[in-house]
C-alpha cells in the first residue's frame, strides 16, 4: 500500500504547497499550471508503469488487445468483437496496436488520455485546481481508472458535457454523450439527464426523487429481468448474477454525506451560479445510485458515473464558501467611514463595517475548515478502498519488478 500512500500525501503536500498558500498572490495562475502538470504527469506514469497484476481488468483488457492485434482492421466489424457497438474503445486498440504490440503500450495510451481529458477539464472548469486533482484520487475515482478503463475513460470525455448542460446547449451535449458511450454504451443514459439535471432542488422533487428510489430497491428484480430481455443480456447470466449482489453501508457513506452536504447547503452553490442546479442534482443522482448498490452493486457502475462529478462540484462548493474574500479586501482597502461628515452616521457606519467584516472573516475560516473536512474524509475514504482491495490494486508492482 506504501506506493498509493506516498502519491496522495505528495499530491496533497504539493497542492496546499503550490496552490493553497498566497492564493491572492500574483504567481498562483503559474503554481496551479504547474501542479497541475506535475500531478497529471505523476498519475500518468503511476498508471502506466503498473503490472499486470494491478488491477482486477487488466487480463481481460490484454486479451482483447490481441484479439485486436491479431484480426485486424476487419475484426472492427466483426461479429467476434464483443465492443463493436462501442466503436471508441474498438478503435483506440486498433490504433495503438499498429504502432505496437505491447498491451503496456496500450495500458500507457489509456492513462495519458484519462489523465490528460481530466487535466484538461479541471484547467476549464475547476476554480480549485489541486482541491479538484485531490478529490480525483482520494475519492477513488483514480483508482477506479486503473481498473474500470472503459468507463473511466468514457467518464473523462462526458465531463466535458457538463458546462453544455448547464447552459442547455443540446447539440453540442448530445454530441459529447455519443462520443463517451463509443467506449460505454452505459453513458447513452446521459441523454435522459438532459432533461431532468434543472429540476429545481426542493421538497417536492427531494420526495419524488426519494419515492423513486424506494420503488426501485422494491422491484429490482422484476426491473433487472425485464432490461436484460433487450439489453446487457451477459448480466442475466449465473456469472452475471455477481452484479446483483449488495455492498455494505461503507460504500455508501461518502457518497450520501457528500449528497446531504451539498443539497443541505445547496444555497452556497446557487448564489454562487444558479445553473449550479445541475451539480446539486448530480449529487442527489449519485447518493441515491450509491444507496441502491447496498443492494445491488450493478447500481455502482451509473452512480460513478454521477459521483466523478465531484471533482468539480466540491471545488465549485468550496470557492461558493470563499467567495467573500474579495469582499472583504475591498472593504479593508476602500472603507466608507473616513467619507462620512455626520458624526453620528459615521457612528452608525462604522459599527455596520466592522459587523460585515466580521462576517466576511468568519466566512474564510468557514472555507479552511470545509477544505480540512474534505481532506480528512477524502484520506479515511482513500485508504479504506484500499483496505478492501475489490479490485486488486495490492501490491502495487510496477512491470519492471514482474
């Protein structure tokens, strides 16, 4: 485990270092630029250079690689390719192995691109580059990227969509949607979300969000069979049944906290941007899919889909929260008090500054201690995925050392 400990504390050293400290400092477009390439160079090479040991998918991703290598430009659209359908994934194997073929090469390419997509979203999106890389990796979502390579890398592109549906912009979003489910056909559900992600966030649609979910944990099975008559039949078979097996609460924990916070302190958010709506939703989405995976772990598979987007929702959380600091610069720098003539309304002014400014400080130990918490969860979160090792990350080897 000793190699997965030292790569969040260097990442989180290197982001308090580098990005944190002096955040009104002239030089932090440059200190972010440049953790965030380390970082991204550092998770790449993490990747990469893995075993193939690391991980619970890697055989199975090895032997589709060379069926690939070995049938060919023709075994794109053949009916032995079992993703044909998912033409992305198809391709970028084809790709990679006319230029080798190594399945580490291709191990190498699906870590630079799912690092590289996430690297390149966070530098658009996020107002807090490493609170963003760290969420990444503590929250499991790196790890799961060392496994779950369709997906991840699908989820990587999707991310993408997310300033699109903010905005409603259809095309553009639908046309970001078909392009991540090319490598997961799973992602197709993003078509739906288009529709529901700017409900509003209030008792009414809490409840019918809530009688929905109690629907679907009574009728799964009835549900399950039905979906497996078109679709994902593989899972209706006894091997398949695995899917349909419950995890316990502590997969569900950070999860639903990170959903009660955000709805419960959702105000933030929305004054902050009111088309914020869409990332409350995206953490109602994902707390509820985490809940129903206590009964089915099929559930999982969409509910990372939704919990990835918290590489963006807690750093947009956590900058709504610190918002006020230039604020309260402002009212240091440029004070009203020393303007007014009125002895007695300067009185008044003065008292009514220094209750604001008060306000305004309690407002930025407010932030510092909401990041404490997210590091604190994000760390315990960490290494108790680890501790469990569903998907066989120990011992972390590299290739050189099998």
């Amino acid at each position: 485990m000793a190699p997965f400990a030292i790569l969040v504390f260097v990442l989180l050293i290197l982001g308090i270092v580098l990005c944190e400290r002096n955040k009104e400092s002239e030089s932090i477009r440059m200190r972010n630029a440049v953790f965030l390439a380390v970082s991204g160079v550092i998770l790449t090479l993490f990747a990469a250079l893995r075993a193939k040991s690391v991980g619970i998918d890697y055989q199975m991703y090895e032997q589709y690689f060379n069926a690939m290598r070995e049938g060919g430009a023709g075994f794109l659209f053949s009916g032995e390719n079992q993703y044909r359908v998912e033409w992305g994934y198809s391709l970028l194997n084809y790709l990679v192995s006319l230029v080798s073929g190594d399945i580490r090469m291709f191990m190498a390419v699906a870590a630079l691109l799912i690092m590289g997509l996430t690297c390149l979203f966070i530098a658009k999106n996020s107002p807090s580059w490493w609170l963003s890389i760290f969420v990444f990796v503590s929250f499991g979502f790196y790890t799961n990227s060392l496994c779950f390579i369709r997906q991840s890398i699908a989820t990587a592109i999707f991310l993408f969509a997310i300033p699109f549906l903010k905005q409603k912009k259809l095309l553009p979003y639908l046309g970001i949607v078909v392009l991540a489910a090319s490598f997961h056909k799973a992602l197709f559900v993003m078509v739906v979300l288009y529709f529901i992600a700017h409900i509003p966030v209030n008792w009414k649609s809490l409840t019918a969000y809530g009688v929905l979910t109690a629907l679907v944990l009574i009728f799964s099975w009835p549900i399950f069979h039905f979906v497996t008559q078109f679709v994902y039949q593989y899972y209706a078979t006894e091997e398949g049944l695995y899917y349909m097996q419950g995890r316990d609460w502590q997969t569900a924990f950070v999860p639903v906290v990170y959903m009660l916070v955000i709805v419960g302190l959702r105000r933030y958010l929305l004054r902050r941007d009111e088309k914020n709506v869409v990332l409350v939703n995206f953490s109602i989405y994902a707390g509820l899919l985490y809940i129903m995976t206590c009964k089915h772990f099929l559930f999982q598979r969409f509910g990372m889909l939704f919990f990835t987007a918290a590489i963006l929702v807690i750093p947009e959380f956590l900058a709504s929260i610190d918002m006020d600091r230039e604020a309260l610069k402002a009212l240091q720098e440029n004070s009203v008090v020393k303007k007014v003539k009125n002895k007695q309304e300067r009185k008044k002014a003065a008292l009514e500054e220094r209750q604001k400014r008060a306000a305004l400080v309690n407002q930025k130990y407010y932030y510092r201690y909401s990041v404490a918490a997210v590091v604190f969860i994000g760390l315990v979160y960490y290494f108790w995925i680890l501790l469990q090792d569903r998907t066989l990350l120990l011992p972390y080897l590299t290739f050189f050392q099998q």
